[in-house]
C-alpha cells in the first residue's frame, strides 16, 4: 500500500518578512499621527463657535432684537440689546443657566490645545445680527452698526490644524474652510 505524498502548503520566509517590513512601515506612519488629534479638537471647536453664531443669529430673529456676539482672545460673549437705547446685556445660556460666556483651550479640557486664532470682521472683533438674521459689524466705542460688505473670518487652530469659519455678508450664513 503506497502512501501519497502529501504536501503542507506553508509561508516562506521571505513572505513572512516582507508583511513584517510592511507592518512595521504602515505603524511608524500611522501611530504618531493617533496620539495627536489635533485636526479633530480643531473642528469640535470650529463647530462648537458655528453653532454659537448660528444661536445667536436665530436668537436675533425669534426676538427681534439685535445679537452681538464679542471675541476677545479665546473667549467670546454673546450680548443682546432690548432696545437701541440700552445697554448690552449678556444673554443667558439656555443650558448652564449662566451667562453666555464660551471659552475655548481651557486648562485640563479636550479642548485646551484650541486657540481662536484671528478674527476679522472688517477689522472688528464684533458681529452683530439684526432682527433679519443679516450681519453686521459693530463699534462699542461709537456705538455703530455697519453693513458687512465682504465675508467676515474667525480662525481655529490647534497645533498646525487650522479651519476658518466665514460668515456670508448679507445672509449671514455660516461655513467652514
């Protein structure tokens, strides 16, 4: 009685090296870039300050009263103004109950390595929306309000992520580049 022969189809060597050297390629490129998620905390505050100035604008219109929104470093306020004649309130935040003060790249947050890099709103840091929805920029020091006539800019980063919010003139639409 004669035995076939059977043959075990097996990895050689080189095989086995070659995924090894592939593996080891595709980690060292990938690894760096999972401990540094820049381009994500990037965007959770770039959508965060959309969502702020989308609030206020509907704010503005369900109210008819005018919203100013204030950047100041990595902190912006949004105010309102019940009539032309008085002073700018701060609104309240409908969730915290506090007034509505956000800060971004605070200490100990997922959001701490977050700057607000620019703002220009035709060289203000303030926009305003009317009883339309329509933007505006605005003067504390002259108490004016001035047609936007071009896109107004806010710039997020973190690290070397970068996203610019532009808000429409006119429109007051709001989109991320």
């Amino acid at each position: 009685m004669f035995r076939a022969r059977q043959h075990h189809r097996a990895f050689t060597l080189v095989e086995i090296l070659t995924v090894v050297v592939i593996l080891g390629i595709a980690s060292a490129i990938v690894v760096p870039q999972l401990g540094s998620r820049d381009d994500l905390r990037a965007a959770s505050a770039t959508r965060q300050v959309m969502a702020d100035l989308i609030y206020a604008q509907s704010r503005a219109i369900s109210t008819q009263h005018k919203h100013y929104i204030e950047f100041a470093g990595n902190q912006y306020t949004i105010s309102s103004r019940p009539d032309d004649s008085s002073s700018l309130t701060t609104i309240t935040h409908p969730i915290t109950k506090e007034p509505y003060v956000q800060t971004v790249g605070v200490a100990n947050t997922p959001l701490e390595k977050v700057k607000i890099n620019s703002i220009n709103f035709a060289s203000t840091s303030w926009v305003c929306f009317d009883e339309f929805g329509a933007p505006f920029t605005y003067d504390p020091n002259t108490n004016t309000l001035t047609t936007m006539s071009s896109i107004g800019t806010i710039e997020i980063g973190c690290g070397t992520e970068k996203l610019t919010i532009s808000v429409e003139p006119y429109t007051g639409d709001t989109n991320v580049q």
